[in-house]
C-alpha cells in the first residue's frame, strides 16, 4: 500500500518544541561558522552547506534509536550533529586535524563516527545506498533489530545504483528507512530538467514499498511520518520511503557560482524557513519567548566559539602516519 500525500504537521509540547528549535539552530549556526571558517581559509576543499534543509535531518532523527544505522550524502553537518557527532570534532575534522571525528582524513564531505553509527559523509552520489542494503541485509541475518536510515538526495535517484538497492531491499524485505531530500536541485541542474517523473515517491512505489512526501520545510511533519515509518521498519515491514520536499538557501557547494536559479525563487523559499516557521507556531501556541530565543542562541554561540577552538588547538597527523589506514601491515 502506498500514499503519495502531503504530510500534515501535528503540534509539540513547549520542551520538545524547544529541543526541535535548538537542534535546527546547532545546524544553521554550524554552517554558518564553517562558511566563515572557510573564506578564512581554515577549512579547505569541498564544502556543501546545509542551510535551509535542517528539518529533514533533526525531524529523521528523532525517530531513530541509539543502535540504528546512519548514511548520508556529502551534505551530511546537519545529519551528524542531529545524530550527536559533537560540533568540535566536526570542526576539527574539516580542520584537517587528528582531533576530527576520522582523524582529519575525511573533512567535509566523509564524516565518520562509530560511537553514533554514522557511517558516512559518503561523496559519490548514490553510492551509499548499496551499502545501505548490505549493512540491513547482516542485521537480518544477524537477528539484530536495527534501523538502516539512509539519506540522499533527489540526484540519487537518478542512479543505477538506486533502482538495484530499492529492488534488492524489497526482494529481501531489509529493514532499510529510504529518506530522499529533494531540495530540487542535482548540484545546478533543477528536477524537472533530469527528471521525466519529477514525482521521486513514485519511483519507489513501484518497487512496492510503502512510499510517502512529506513537507521537508516543516520538522514536526517529518517527526511524524519518519517515526510512523521507523517503527513500521523496526516491525518487521520491510523497507520504507520518504520523499523530503525541501530547498538548500546557499548555493550547491562554497565553490558554486549559482548562475542557474533565480534570486526571486531562493527568496520564496526562504519564506518557508523551518526554523522561522517552528518559532512562529511555538510562540502562536504560547510555548516560546523571546527571552528563550536569546538564551538560546547565546548558549549555540558559545558551543559553535568553542567548537573552533577546539579544532584550531588540534593538531596535525605526523607525517610518519601518512600510509596509516592506506597500506596493510600484515
């Protein structure tokens, strides 16, 4: 059975609420600290910020469970800090420095962290999601009750390697969470230029496996169907896809001129912020204050100030360590 609908959001306690707000400012205010970090030149080679998008990885998040499976794209901050990969040592590692969470050898787009399950910061596109069913597949023959959650975004699915890992995951009946964060863009190229079908869902519907969209710009709609289909996942039910309709607010990567979309469209969408949009609804309810936005953002200043501190204070892999990880020494 599949459903092809919009989401509606449900409404939060004020302390859920305000967890939900917080993890989104972490993420906007990360970014925005790793921007300014690499037109210092601290941080070097590919960054692909996540602003705008932080409702996906905070809403997925909160239906997943401590043991669970985590994959991600090359877009992957918001993710890991959602999955509780603290921010110093995210920062160290786009840093370069063996403090970082894969000892400086990932940066930016391959974070690593075994403590939290997070596997990857992967950065060929579609290239994870094999992995995904691989990694679904050991904990079926394992018995092990474990979520794979994996997220990747709307260029993915025009990969092979997405209609043989949807395939394989159904025909096995894996206990994989597809999530799709289709923000309309496959780095300059929009949807509908490199999509006959730019209804994503579909796609996966016809592996037979319930399917849903959900409104990627609002974090308690994606709450609610991730929880409604980890659980199902968790249950026995095979694998599951969710279609985020979201939008990036900066440009594909630090090192992209965005000549391909008009000022006018990124200023719709940034009408629909997330974070601006959980504010409003938690102060129309009666559950938020300015005086808790303050604190907030002092407190999130402060960790993102020490999370640079901590990366600038770390430390260089020696150059004996150079073919560590690289060469076999048996």
């Amino acid at each position: 059975m599949t459903t092809l609908t919009i989401s509606a959001a449900t409404t939060a306690t004020r302390e859920h609420g305000l967890h939900l707000l917080r993890e989104m400012l972490r993420i906007r205010r990360f970014e925005e600290k790793s921007a300014e970090m690499y037109s210092a030149s601290k941080i070097r080679g590919f960054l692909h910020l996540y602003i705008g998008e932080e409702a996906v990885a905070v809403g997925v998040m909160e239906a997943l469970r401590p043991e669970d499976n985590i994959l991600a794209t090359y877009r992957e901050h918001g993710q890991a800090l959602a999955r509780g990969v603290s921010a110093g040592s995210i920062m160290a590692e786009m840093y370069g420095k063996q403090e970082g969470c894969a000892r400086g050898r990932g940066g930016s787009m391959h974070l690593f962290d075994k403590e939290t399950r997070f596997f990857g910061g992967n950065a060929i596109v579609g290239g994870h999601l094999p992995l995904a069913v691989g990694m679904a597949l050991a904990d079926k023959m394992r018995g092990d009750e474990r979520v794979t959650c994996i997220f990747f975004g709307d260029g993915a699915v025009a990969e092979g390697e997405f209609h043989e890992s949807l395939n394989l995951a159904k025909l096995w009946h894996l206990p994989v969470l597809f999530v799709c964060e289709n923000n309309q863009y496959g780095m300059g190229t929009a949807l509908e230029f490199s999509h006959a079908v730019t209804n994503l869902a579909k796609r996966a519907a016809s592996y037979d496996m319930p399917t849903e969209q959900v409104d990627g710009m609002d974090v308690l709609a994606v709450e609610e169907v991730a929880r409604r289909m980890a659980t199902a996942v968790r249950n026995g039910e095979g694998p599951h896809f969710m279609e985020c309709i979201t939008y990036r607010f900066r440009a594909h990567s630090m090192f992209d001129a965005e000549l391909y979309r008009q000022k006018t469209e990124v200023s719709e969408w940034r009408q629909r912020d997330p974070i601006n949009q959980l504010m409003t609804q938690m102060k129309t309810d009666g559950t938020l204050t300015e005086a808790d936005v303050t604190t907030m953002e002092r407190e999130i200043a402060q960790e993102m100030d020490e999370a640079v501190a901590f990366a600038e204070a770390g430390t260089w892999e020696p150059l004996a360590d150079l073919t560590r990880f690289v060469y076999s020494e048996n």
